[in-house]
C-alpha cells in the first residue's frame, strides 16, 4: 500500500502503560493456570525427551515471558530493553541478505533506509536513506548486485557496488505492491509477485549492459494475491503461494501459464523451499479450523489455530487435487499447549539443511537440533521477520521488525548477540497499536495474534466459529480490517457499535486472553486499525495508480477503468444495490435480511463494504458460499430480475474497479 504510517512529531505517543506491553501482558505460570493443564504439564514432563519438561524463560523487556518451550542447551542472553531517545528513528527492518562473504544487507520499511551489517566485528552502517521508500525483500543476483522491493513506489531498487560503495543502479517498476523477490541465477531472471495487482512478474537484465537496461520478460495475471516463490528447475515450473490464504499456482516457466492451480491446508505461508532433490516442498504456515470453537479449551490444544511445518510430494503438488495432493507427506507443529508458537514469519535453510523459523508472535526464532522433528526455541528482539544463515552457516541473523534490531545466534551454543541499528524513538500511539497487533501474548498461550486470521490487517478467507455473533457453531468468513475506519457498526450481525467495541470482544473471548485488554491498549489497537487504508482494486493496482476513493473522484476513476464500468455504475444504483452499499463507503449502518442464514437462524447480516472487494481472495457472504463477484450476480442475490451477460459483466467490471 501506498500509505506512509510514519507519523508526524505531534502525534501522540505510547502511554507508561504502552511502552512494554510485558508490563501489561498476562504471565501464565502454573499457579494461574487451571489445575487440568497443570497436571498434562506435569504428565508431559515426563515424557520430553530431555526428562526435564517443559521450562519457561523471559523475553524483552526484561520481565518474564510465558511461553513454554523445551529447554534451551545453553542460558540464552536476552534482547536489552529499548530505551528510546527524542532523536532516534524507528526504522522497522523487514529483511536481511548476505550479499557477500563479509556483510549482509538490512531493509527498513518504515526509515526506508539500508543498512550495511559487517560481519566481522557487528558494526552497522548506513548506506541509502533515509528515504520515503518502504523497502521490503531483499534478493542477491549471481553479479555482485541485490535487489529489495520497494512498497511505497512500487518498484525494484537494483543496487550494485561501486568504488566499494553500496549505490542504487536503476528503478524497475512493478505495479500494484511487489511482495516477494526470486532469482534464478542458471536463466538469469528475476521473479517478482506483485501482491495487490494479483500478477507475476518476470525481469531480466540486458545481456550487455546488464541491469542498467533491464526489460520486463512478462508479466502473468493470476486470480489469488500472490507472496512467496520457488523454482523447481527439475520441473521447470515456478511454484507460487497465496501472500495471504491457501492458494498456489503452478507457472510453466517455457510456456509462461498456469498448468495447475490448488489449495494447501494453510494460510500465513512463511517461506517455501525444495528439499536437493526436489521430490519434496516444505513451507512453515498457519492452520485455521473453522469446526474448532474459539474458546480456551479448544485453543489450548492448538484446536482452533496452529503453528506448523508441513513437507509435501512434489509430483502430487503439481499434478493432484483435493485431498491427494497431502497424501505421503509429512506434517510438525511447531507449537505446543502452553507455548503455541503463533506467526511464523520466515524461514532460513542451512548448508547442512536444518532450519530456522522466526516466530513472529512470540518473540522467538525455532532453531532445528539433528533430529529432524526437534527445535530449540530462542528469544528474539520484538516481531522477528526475516532470518539467513552467515556464510558457512555459523550464525543465523534475524531481523526484529518492532526492535530496530538484528540477533546475531551463534550455532555452536545458541547464544545471541543483539545489535541495533540505532537509537530508537519513542512509538506513537498508533505504532504501539501495529505492534500489539503482531502480538501473540495478547491470546491465550501464545497460539496467535491479531494477524494470524487478519493476515497483515487483510484476511486470510478462512472462517472461523467465535462468539462475535452472540454463537457457536456458526463459523462465519473472517472480515478483511484494511479501510474499515468509516464502516461502523462491526461483526457480521452489526453488534459492535466501535472499533474499540469489537477489539475488547476480539482479544477476551476470541483470542481467550487471561485479562481484557486494557484501556491504552484498546486504543492503540484502534489507532492502529484506523490508519489502515483499503486495498486497491486489482483494476487500479494493475494500472499502478494509488487508490483514492473521495466521493468527487470516484465517478471519474470508474470511467477509466473499461467502457462498461460506468454503465455498471448506473446498474448498480438502478438495481437497488445502494440501500445496503450506499456510497462512499458502500455499506451501511444498518443489519438486513437479503437471503441468507446461519446454521443459528440469523438472518440479518450488516453489510460489509465493497471498496476494495476485488481483493476478498476467494470468498464472499458470511459463509464464503461465494467464490467470486461473478458468482454473486449468477445467484441473482437481491436482485428483482435476471441479468443479461452483458449487464453482469458490466457490474462486475464496476465492483472491480472500487
């Protein structure tokens, strides 16, 4: 998105109470918990491995943490307490790339600045920015340049080294949100998923004056938002995964289409990878069960929502559906009751082939021991995002989004080294709010944050069975937060009169937190919420335009889009569709009966709005029944007579274009 959260110097700041949410966040020793867990904890105990159970130890800030996890080899140090300073800058790094034996490269969002990590003795240094760029993944390319996304430009920085110097070689432009970076070094070309514009991306460099005068070698429309990429070359096919659900895409790289389109058991993907033979996918994610009731009892089990890693055949991947395509492979949560693990983040391979996870929820990164089932789980800085292996696979460094930091963990003895990247400034209120949105210490035992079903304040379009609607046993299609400031009232039957409203509900009886959120941080998680823009329409993130959708301008934005979308635009009123999607927001402050209901009898629905509804990934109405816009305008839903093609087509055209 185009949006800058970078706030200005009046804006309010955190609280006391918001500056370490540890000081807020509940501490689940076994005294506060019920007397079943404690007695399975005990059972278990018994039963590690290591015969010494389950060990708790601290987290950031310095109070103690909660979460549970095997015992650590070694007394791990922990990441220092931020202590902020009036001059100081909150970068956000986002990703890190070794670029050379010697140093790696670290990419900030929100500074938009690049920062050189030497190897040899930790210092850092600046090398580009601060700037207005949002930068993202940082790729290496087989000449001596790297590539990082930019976000807010919506391009792709080249950077080459010269006279020793890190300096920027040419933009490349790739509309509508570039998410994910891959090379393939042996046909030279840079994959590029652009999320929002729903398109995959193809760049190569010039076979003489190299990226100076790189050229687009295609670009592929897709119909999920795509994130993360693998290149299988034994197949010759491009694997790419759903940036937020459970879709993928198999590409033919030669014949530049789709051969195969699927659905994995799993949302949140946070990074995919071949085993060396390429017989075998594996990819870290989040797995949602909309039969699971959000209650504790279902979560502690890791019922509701788990952390996993999942290996699957390759040969069923790209050539099976349904449920064949998981026969034969293998499946490892990474979470357990007492410690769920929530929000991998990324993941990092080893020369040697073991593993690194971060855990973006819980403050830690999962590092595998020799045996292929078992990790030891290190404590991190705030909201690690990113992590690579050092050349030859000494050290693993991980990037803490919320500490301006780097963790350098030394293999050998699990011990970390903390770096920061500079003095810190101190959070806003609504920066406070981002990061108890990645916070997992907000839910019970540490199997999710905010993001896990909101993935990054969109949606993954899985359903799921909580008490918003006053029932259970009525799972109902989590609800995208992106622009949601002006749609008041909340929840599917309209009963949550404000944001603040439905974030208390959320965090008490959906995320079963031992304590209610407390008043700052109710507000900071609104603040936060309230910043968020809405999506673009895929129609506009294709174009490379940003959305702007004030009441004077949409008119005029719809007729650039097709000659047919102004005439669904007239369609759209004349049919009736305003009395529930009244513009600007295209919703409604009031619940309506429009045909549909719950397995409780509810009938009334408040209307969501429909800016940006091109990009609800692949399911519409409270129960997802609705694959696409299209098959919303077949069913004739509200509508008093039956569409020509021509007029569905025009409508579609229209609502895509929001």
């Amino acid at each position: 998105m185009r949006s800058r959260s970078r706030p200005p110097s009046h804006r309010s700041s955190c609280t006391a109470d918001q500056k370490s949410t540890m000081k807020t966040l509940p501490n689940l020793d076994s005294n506060q918990r019920p007397a079943w867990i404690v007695a399975w904890v005990a059972a278990v105990a018994l039963l590690t491995p290591s015969g010494r159970g389950l060990s708790q130890d601290s987290t950031l800030g310095g109070t103690s943490g909660y979460y549970a996890s095997r015992p650590f080899r070694v007394p791990v140090p922990q990441h220092p307490a931020l202590d902020y300073v009036a001059d100081g800058l909150y970068r956000q790094p986002t990703a890190v790339a070794v670029v050379d034996p010697n140093s790696a490269v670290i990419a900030t969002k929100e500074s938009g600045e690049l920062y050189l990590l030497d190897l040899a003795d930790n210092s850092v240094r600046s090398i580009f920015g601060p700037s207005d760029a949002q930068f993202g993944t940082i790729e290496r390319l087989d000449d001596g340049a790297f590539a990082v996304a930019d976000g807010f430009h919506d391009t792709i920085w080249i950077f080459t080294q010269q006279a020793e110097q890190w300096a920027p070689l040419v933009q490349l432009s790739t509309p509508g949100l570039p998410k994910r970076l891959l090379w393939d070094g042996e046909h030279n070309r840079l994959w590029v998923s652009a999320q929002w514009a729903r398109r995959l991306h193809c760049l190569v460099p010039h076979p003489t004056a190299g990226w100076a005068q790189a050229r687009s070698a295609g670009i592929l429309d897709l119909d999920f938002c795509p994130g993360h990429l693998l290149w299988l070359s034994s197949f010759g096919v491009l694997i790419v995964a759903d940036a937020f659900g459970r879709n993928y895409a198999a590409v033919d790289a030669s014949a530049w289409r789709v051969v195969q389109r699927g659905q994995f058991y799993g949302h949140n993907l946070a990074g995919l990878a071949a085993t060396e033979d390429q017989e075998m996918i594996y990819f870290p994610h989040q797995l949602l069960n909309e039969f699971a009731r959000a209650a504790q009892t279902d979560i502690t089990w890791g019922g509701m929502i788990s952390n996993n890693l999942r290996w699957l055949r390759t040969e069923r991947v790209l050539h099976r559906t349904g449920e064949d395509v998981f026969r034969q492979g293998k499946f490892f949560p990474l979470g357990t009751p007492g410690n769920g693990a929530a929000d991998p983040s990324s993941m990092a391979i080893a020369p040697d082939g073991k593993l690194a996870i971060t855990l973006g929820g819980t403050n830690r990164v999962a590092l595998q021991r020799d045996n292929e089932f078992h990790f030891d789980q290190i404590p991190v800085g705030m909201h690690p995002v990113d992590c690579v292996f050092t050349p030859p696979g000494q050290d693993l460094l991980v990037v803490n989004q919320f500490s301006d930091s780097v963790s350098r963990i030394a293999l050998s003895d699990r011990t970390a080294t903390h770096i920061a990247l500079g003095p810190v400034r101190q959070p806003t209120e609504q920066e406070c709010g981002e990061q108890l949105f990645y916070d997992a210490r907000l839910a019970h035992d540490g199997w999710m944050s905010c993001h896990s079903c909101h993935s990054e304040g969109h949606t993954s379009g899985g359903l799921n069975d909580n008490f918003s609607d006053h029932s259970f046993s009525t799972p109902k299609r989590i609800l995208s937060l992106l622009g949601q400031r002006e749609t008041a009232p909340y929840a599917w039957d309209g009963s949550m009169p404000s944001l603040e409203a439905q974030i208390h509900q959320s965090v008490t009886s959906t995320m079963a937190g031992s304590a209610p959120p407390t008043e700052e941080q109710t507000r900071a998680l609104a603040a936060f919420l309230r910043s968020l823009p809405p999506p673009p329409s895929v129609t506009w993130a294709r174009n490379g335009l940003p959305p702007n959708r004030a009441a004077g301008h949409l008119t005029t934005r719809i007729a650039f889009t097709t000659k047919t979308a102004p005439r669904g635009a007239r369609l759209f009123d004349e049919l009736g569709c305003v009395d529930c999607h009244a513009p600007p927001a295209f919703t409604s402050h009031q619940r309506f009966d429009v045909g549909l209901v719950d397995e409780n009898g509810l009938a009334e629905f408040n209307p969501p709005s429909l800016i940006g509804v091109s990009q609800r990934q692949d399911a519409l109405f409270h129960d997802a029944s609705a694959g696409s816009i299209r098959a919303v305008l077949q069913s004739g839903h509200q509508l008093d007579r039956s569409l020509p093609p021509e007029d569905r087509q025009a409508l579609v055209e229209f609502l895509q274009a929001l």
